[in-house]
C-alpha cells in the first residue's frame, strides 16, 4: 500500500493537498488533525464516535466512490449545522486507495 493525495480546502478556504497514508487505518478527521489544518479543539471532538459532527466536510469530488452512509452518520448529520446534500463526516472516512483524488471542504464551525 501506498500514500494516496487528499485535498482538503479549511475552513479559511484554503487548499491544502497532503498525502494521506492507507496502512494506518487513519480516517479524514485524523487526517485533518495530523496536519493541524483546523484548530485544536474544534475537530474531531468525539474522538471518532459520529456523535458531535465537528468534522462535517463536504464532499467536492463526483468522481470519487465514498462507501454508503451508515445510520450512525445518518443520525449526526441529521442534527448537525451546515448540513448539505454532500456532507459527510470526516471520522466516518477511511483512508484507503480507493479515495485516490479525493477533495473535501470542512465545514463551518458550529
């Protein structure tokens, strides 16, 4: 396995594409928090749970295949602020190769 390319636009609309590796079981909020694109704090607050929805992002590419929504995420987004028909919470995105390309925006804060 190998480290694919991620895009991610911050919540200052800046573009930031980062490698993200696929042998670490890591997911996009962990992804954002590694390379300290949100502040400390106010991403990922659950710990990865989809219980706070602090890590929605929206999700910009069409050619990109995401695996479908659980109920869990479903429920959160549900609640959530800032709610689009492309959200999706970051904790619930595995970093695999399948994601190659992938270009997210994080959502506002809440």
């Amino acid at each position: 396995m190998s480290d694919v390319k991620i895009t991610i636009i911050d919540r200052e609309g800046i573009s930031h594409e980062v490698d993200a590796p696929t042998d670490m079981s890591m997911n996009i909020m962990e992804l954002v928090r590694a390379y300290e694109l949100a502040p400390e704090g106010t991403i990922g607050i659950c710990g990865g749970m989809a219980m706070c929805a602090s890590c929605q992002c929206y999700i910009l590419s069409e050619d990109v295949e995401l695996p479908p929504m659980e109920d869990d995420e479903e429920a959160m987004l549900s609640e959530a602020f800032h709610v689009k028909e492309n959200s999706r919470l970051g904790c619930q995105i595995q970093i695999t190769e399948e994601i190659e390309g992938l270009v997210v925006e994080l959502a506002p804060e809440s």
